[in-house]
C-alpha cells in the first residue's frame, strides 16, 4: 500500500534532486473509498441481524411473563402483545392501516407521516443552525457577548420543551400577518429549532475558537481584517468541530419535532402517531411498532444528510486525518 | 579558503533601493516583561540590536532566552514594554501594514484545506493582486524553493522539510526586504536542516532581503550569518556577537562546514556564549 502510495506521487518526475530526495517522505492521506463504505454497509447489516436474533431468542427462550427480581421486572414479558414477532410487524407494515375500504397499507401511512416530520425537522434543523452560526460568530467577535450570552444559551436549554410548547402554540395561533395564518406545523417547528440552535452556537464557538496561534499571528502580520480572517482561517478550522455540532443539531431537530407534535397536539407527523397507535397497542401489537420503524428511519436520513454535509466539507476536515 | 576571513564587513551588501539608507531593524533599549501567574517574567532587558540591510543576523541562546519575543517585538506582534523599535525607519506596526518583511516560524503554519499553490498566494490574495498576477507569482517561488511540482498537493501530503520550504516561500511572496524566522529548521532532521540551510543561504542572496534568524544551534547560525547575536536568559539579555566573516558569495556547502575559519567562529560563538575561554577541540577549559 505504501509503497505504490509512493510509486505514484513519484511518477511526476521531479526535476532536481532534492525534490525527489524529498518526495520519498511525502504522505498521502488514507481516504475512505469503496471499501469502507462496503464495510459500514457489511457492519450495518450484521448490526440489524444480530437485533433480530436477540429479539426472537429472548422471545423463544425467556418465560411468559418476563425475568422478575423480586418485586421487579428487570426484563419485559414475551407475550406476542408485549413483544411481536419481527415478521409479524413487517408483514403488519404491508396490510392497510385500517379496516375501512381503500385503507393505505401501514407503511405508506408511517411514510407519509415521517416525511411530514422530516420536513418539519429539516426547517427546525436549519434555523437552528442559521441561528446558532450567527450567535456563534458574534460571540466570537466579542468578549462581552460571550460573558453575557453564554450562560443565557445554557440556561435555556435546561427548561424543559413541555414547559412552553403550549405557550408557543397559543401565541401562534393568534399571528395573522396580512390574510397569512401561523400554520400549527411553525409552532413545531420552532420549538424544535429551540433545541436545535444550541449544539451548534456552542460547537460553532469552540470551533472559532480553535484556529492556532500561528495562523492568527500570521493573519495580523498580513494586516487583515476581522472579516477576512473569519472567512479564510476561523471557519475553515471550526469545521471539525462544526461537523458533530450539525449532527447533535440534526438529532436534537428530530427528537424536538417529535416531542412537539405531541405536546403541541399537531396531527400529520409521525409523533402523533407514535402515541395514538402506542394506545390501540393492545388490539394490534404489531401495528404499534410501524411509527417506531419510521422514527427511527427519520434519525437515519436526519444523520445521513449531515454525513453527506461532512463528505462535501472534506476539504477542511485534512487535518483529521492525521 | 583563505577567502573566507578577507571579507569582514558583511553589511552593505543588500538591494540598492531607495529606502535602503536606513537600517532594517533598529531596537535601542528593547525591554519585555510578561505578567504571569507566577510573577513576572523579564523576557528583555535593555536590547539593543541593529540589522543592517541585506545582512544576515543570527540570534542565538538557549532557549527561553527571548529570541523569539524579540523577534515577535521587531514583528509587531509584541509591543516592547521600554524602548524603541524602527524597522526600515517606521515604526513595527506601520511596517507590518507595508508588509516590509516577511515571516517564517518553527511550525511550517500552512492551511491544510488549500494547496501548496494557494498557500503561497495567500498574503497576495489578501493584498488584492490580481489572479494573473499571483499566478505567474507563486510559479516563480514554487520554482525558487524547488516545489513546482507540488503546487497542487496539499500540506499533509509533504514532509516536514517541504512543509518548511512551502513556509520560505510564502514568506518571499511579497519581496520583503526583511525577513524574519524563529527557528524555521528547529522541527526538522539533521540532513533536511543542512539541506534546507544551504537553499536559505543561496535565497537569501538571490533575494538580497535582510534576515534576522532565531536558532539554538551554534553551527547552524555560524554557516548561515554574517554576524551571530549571542543572549543569555534571565533576564533576556545581549551578552555579544562574533562576526563571522563568511562572507554571502561563499557557497553554503559542505566543505565550508569542513572549513578550519569555520570551526575557529564556532569556537569563538561558544565562548562568547559560555562566557568563558573554551580549547580548540570545543571543550572548556576550567
Ligand atoms: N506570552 C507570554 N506570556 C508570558 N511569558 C512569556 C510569553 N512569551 C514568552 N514568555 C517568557 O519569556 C521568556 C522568553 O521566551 P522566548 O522569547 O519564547 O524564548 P526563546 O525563544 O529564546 O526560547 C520565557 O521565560 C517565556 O516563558
Ligand atoms: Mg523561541
């Protein structure tokens, strides 16, 4: 491997002497290629089977009722009720979702309904970016901002979403701009961007932060402005922080979007549903799963969008790979 | 190479432009102190240093001697706490925004998300020359460092030695007529540093810039200097200096390393910096 690595950075054929003496050392970055991704795809699959597998064996092995400790069910019962079988929500996912004629199948309702939330969640995750970037480079442009806006952006997020999902809704409801109505799914979507904003206003400064020492001296011995050395040296070098910020900003959309569709009591996402067939469990176990499947599936695309992101910026991310 | 000791007077021999009658640096009376946790830390005291143009001065002491605030204080990114400093006959902060010198330091510093190409165009980038013009530019130092072939990699495909190189030639991009380089080769191995000193010693005269060059290496600033700068720490001080009488057109090479006049300059540094007679083979004498 090394050795063809430095077979081909020496094709060019240097001219003198001392590049080619140089050239010998020259490294050449490992790149992910074909095969790590057949790997993560390999990995993935292997992770899904053994799930299944400790799903049905609990299910085969385990007694009727559960493992009790005492008073204490330490493991759930593995009644079809508690526990459907992994093929029975599957097969559950292709009949209609409900016993009326001309019923969707199950699946196409989740689909439906996780890409209701997945639009609500992508909203939330960009203005919650949008705002924790502007924040962060204010922050970073001054020290007082800092010392005064921290502490605030840390404390908001120790107010829990339940508190004031129904106080945004009801100052929603009473916007009208114009003939224009504060649709219900705003409200979702700003108290997700709530939660959103704040992984990246804090990674987002780190990272601002974490250009070298080197790079800001030469920066001032250029003379160049504040602007210009945040555009060529603070955001290139954040990127590294920046990536796992967008992908705790991603999550935190989703989970925010889910938890406001309950708690504001919005209807097309995939949050209600997740409560609404959780209670008709007891008729149709299996069924109670298929939002589960969709959720899960949301937080997939969610986190795949920023892996793409982070391929895009790979660029800025060199000093990783070391 | 009995030339070697004919040539005594090293200064004079930089650009003949205009503004060249005045020193390149002139520091009378440099003191530093730092205000640390523990205390205070005197990093000057009392320096007075003058670097003609064109010449090439070593500043050289143990470390924590203050070599390098010196050189942060001459570069405008430390403000001297007594004293004053001109560069060119402008104050430090006036020539930094003419960027009247050029900067190197023992980490190459480069941005590794641009190429070896747009590292070097960086300081013309951000001084508005314009594309055709930072093009035919970076071709020329690329060629003069030896790294045309690499203007398109990126900084962690090169060795530390190219890394370097890159560094140099970034800091010739504006034709400084000073240029100025903490420990530059302090990071490298033995045989890249002997590589890298003799292209500096050939750049700095093609260029005819003014260098003043932090090293702890005694050999290393008598090869390359026309003058050594001994200091001493605790407090940063200029305890003397050793002309080297190597003068700029004697090529850099292996066999001045040989050279007995070599050898006696780096006996001669020694003592200035040990304060005290050392025997010809390089030991004291006590
Ligand atoms: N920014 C700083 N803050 C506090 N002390 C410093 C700072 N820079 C340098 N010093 C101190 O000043 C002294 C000289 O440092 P320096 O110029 O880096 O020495 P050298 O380059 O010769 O090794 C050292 O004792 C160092 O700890
Ligand atoms: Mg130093």
């Amino acid at each position: 491997m090394t050795q063809t690595q430095t077979q081909a950075v020496l094709d060019p054929a240097p001219t003198d002497a001392t590049a080619v003496a140089a050239s010998v050392d020259v490294r050449v970055p490992r790149l992910p290629g074909v095969l790590g991704w057949a790997r993560a795809v390999v990995l993935a699959v292997l992770g899904l089977v053994a799930l299944v597998g400790v799903w049905e064996g609990y299910k085969a092995l385990a007694p009727e009722d559960g493992v009790v400790i005492g008073e204490q069910r330490v493991l759930p019962r593995t009644t079809d009720l508690a526990m459907p079988h992994v093929w029975d929500m599957v097969q559950r996912l292709g009949e209609p979702t409900t016993s009326m004629a001309g019923a969707d199948p199950l699946w196409r309702s989740v689909a439906d309904a996780a890409l209701v939330s997945l639009g609500i969640a992508g909203v939330s995750w960009f203005v919650g970016t949008t705002v924790g970037l502007l924040l962060a480079v204010a922050m970073a442009r001054l020290r007082v901002l800092e010392w005064g806006l921290l502490p605030w952006i840390i404390l908001s997020q120790t107010i829990p979403l339940i508190a004031f999902a129904p106080v945004v809704r009801s100052w929603g409801s009473r916007i009208e701009i114009g003939g224009w109505d504060w649709p219900p799914w705003l409200s979702v979507a700003v108290i997700a961007s709530y939660l959103a904003f704040f992984p990246v206003a804090v990674g987002a400064l780190r990272g601002l932060q974490a250009h070298s020492r080197i790079h800001a001296d030469l920066f001032h011995v250029y003379a160049a402005g504040w602007w210009s050395t945040l555009r060529r040296v603070r955001i290139p070098s954040a990127v590294p922080y920046l990536l796992p910020a967008l992908r705790l900003g991603a999550a935190s959309a989703v989970v925010g979007t889910v938890v406001a569709e309950v708690s504001t009591g919005y209807l097309d996402g995939i949050g209600r549903m997740l409560v609404s067939l959780a209670g008709q469990a007891s008729g149709d176990p299996a069924k109670a799963w298929a939002p589960i499947f969709g959720a899960v599936a949301l937080g997939l695309v969610a986190g795949g969008i920023v892996t793409v992101i982070g391929v895009l910026l790979r660029p800025y991310r060199r000093g990783e790979a070391r | 190479m009995s030339e070697l000791t004919t040539t005594s007077t090293p200064a004079g021999t930089g650009p003949a432009d205009g503004a060249g009658s005045s020193a390149a640096v002139s520091a009378r009376g440099v003191t530093k102190t730092f205000k640390t946790r523990q205390g205070v830390v005197e990093a000057l005291s009392n320096v007075d240093l003058e670097v003609a143009a064109g010449e090439f001065v070593a500043l050289l002491g143990p470390s924590g001697c203050g070599k390098s605030t010196l050189m942060r204080v001459v570069a405008d990114l430390e403000r001297p706490t007594s004293g004053s400093v001109e560069v060119f006959g402008k104050s430090p902060a006036r020539a930094r925004r003419d960027q009247d010198y050029g900067i190197a330091f023992q980490q190459a510093g480069l941005l590794p998300w641009r190429t070896v190409a747009r590292n070097v165009a960086l300081p013309l980038e951000l001084h508005g020359l314009s594309r055709p013009e930072r093009k035919e530019r970076v071709e020329y130092l690329l060629d003069l460092v030896g790294l045309s072939d690499f203007a398109g990699h990126h900084p962690d495909q090169l060795s530390g030695g190219m890394q370097q190189r890159v560094a140099i030639a970034r800091a010739l991009a504006e034709q400084p007529r000073l240029l100025l380089m903490d420990e530059p080769f302090g990071a490298l191995d033995e045989m890249t540093r002997e590589r890298m000193q003799a292209e500096l010693a050939r750049l700095s005269v093609e260029t005819g810039a003014a260098v003043v060059f932090v090293t702890h290496s005694i050999p290393e600033g008598v090869f390359l200097a026309d003058r050594v700068v001994v200091m001493s720490p605790r407090p940063g001080r200029i305890v003397g200096e050793v002309v080297t009488g190597i003068a700029r057109d004697v090529p850099r090479d292996d066999a001045l390393r040989q050279d007995p006049a070599f050898f006696a300059r780096v006996t001669e540094v020694r003592e200035v910096l040990h304060g005290s007679p050392v025997s010809s083979d390089g030991r004291e004498l006590r």
